[in-house]
C-alpha cells in the first residue's frame, strides 16, 4: 500500500449537482438540509494505491464515495489479505460500533470521496431520524453483501464462485451505469482472487475456461457476457 497523499479540496461544491445523490446517504434530505450538509463535508482525492483509512485506525471521519473504485481488506494473521468488498459511487463508509475501522480501503484506480468528520456528521444525524433511517438501510444493505460473500467463499467450484462475482459486479453497476453486458472491471485479477479465496492462477485459468466456452469474451479493462443464460446457471449451481 502506498503511503497516503491525500488531496483535499475547500467545500465549494454542491450536493445538489452530485451525480450519485440518488443513491447515496444524503438522498434522504430536502433542499434545505442539503445546503446545511454542504457545509459538513470535504472532498478528499486519492490516486491510484492510496490508502484512504486502514484497519484499526480511530474512526474519526465518514466517507461518501463520489468517484472510483475502493478495495476494502482485512490482513490476516499471516499476512495473507482478504478482500471483503469494493466500493462503488454512493457507498457510504466509516461507520461502526467499536469506534476503530474494522478493515482497510484504498483506491483503485483514483478515487473522490466527500468525507464527514465524525462529531459534526453525529450532531446533524442526530436532529435528523429519515437521514438515521437511511443510515440503516444502506448498513442493512452492507450486511446482505457480507452474507453473500460468505456464501461465495463457501461455494467449492471456482468456475461458480467467479460467475457468481461477475453478475452481482454487473449488478451493482447496472444501479449507476444501467444495463450492459460489458462489465468492466478495474480490480486486478490479484484482487479478485483475495476476493473469492482463490488463487491468482485459478482465477486466471477460470476466466480462460469461461471464454473458452463461450460464456464470456475478455475484453480491454474487463468482460463481455456472451452467453448470460450460461454464466447464470453457473452462479446458480
């Protein structure tokens, strides 16, 4: 992980122009919170490997994620590393009980956030129980997706495990981008594997035995799906 030089810009922005309100936390408020909550946050930039905060750390800030793609991990005992999530446009970071992240994120490729300093964010939060509601959807939102990956990891095949990682990706950016069968994707094949508890080869050749068989094309920066009906049996299996 690089270390971080972060980028931090004056809030001059306005959260009514922002391309992900609609799904991100701030979507709850009227016209009127939202100039207040202007005032809360900063726009922070990361460049490619940067860490925007690291396992353990004091949680002293929120992020709102406005640009990119972040690989969230934990480090294991060993020192192998598990990926536990990436995080797209909209996804609202930090929040926990014990007070300290419970795992790391960095950027992919360069990554925008709008981050809250914590107290602030609380004071506004807490005169504001639709802005708490939405708070716990996307937290129930979040728990589904570590349920899901949980199943993933159990999941014995690898050709099913990447299959499965492939059409929830599409998934999640069909809710920002809409429908297409090219799905791009900017994580390495490193971190798909970290990701489905698969070795860098497996995932290598998997993605080779997919294409071989029709089911996908790899394409620059990520996949076509060729033969969706395929793909979903196997994600089904």
């Amino acid at each position: 992980m690089k270390a971080s030089v972060v980028t931090i810009e004056p809030n001059g922005h306005s959260c009514s122009d922002c391309t992900v309100r609609a799904s991100a936390v701030c979507s709850s408020l009227d016209a009127v919170e939202l100039k207040e909550f202007e005032h809360l946050g900063r726009r922070a930039h990361f460049a490619a490997g940067e860490a925007v905060f690291c396992e353990e750390d004091i949680a002293t800030s929120f992020y709102t994620v406005s640009d990119g793609v972040m690989r969230l991990y934990k480090l294991l005992p060993d020192g192998r590393r598990q990926i536990v999530g990436f995080a797209l446009p909209g996804d609202f970071l930090g929040m926990n009980i014990s007070g300290r992240h419970n795992f790391s994120a960095d950027a992919i490729g360069a990554v925008t956030v709008c981050q809250f300093a914590k107290a602030p964010f609380g004071r506004f939060m807490a005169e504001r129980p639709h802005l708490l509601r939405r708070i716990n959807e996307l937290a129930i939102r979040e728990l589904s997706q570590a349920r899901d990956h949980m199943v993933l990891l159990g999941r014995r095949a690898a050709d099913e495990k990447l299959a499965t990682f492939l059409l929830g990706w599409r998934e999640r950016l069909m809710l920002l981008k809409g429908p297409s069968n090219t799905v791009p994707l900017p994580m390495s094949r490193r971190d798909i594997a970290d990701y489905l508890g698969l070795t860098i080869e497996t995932v290598s050749r998997t993605f080779t035995k997919l294409e071989r068989h029709g089911a996908i094309e790899i394409v620059h920066g990520g996949i076509s799906l060729r033969d969706c009906a395929r793909v979903e049996a196997l994600a089904a299996a």
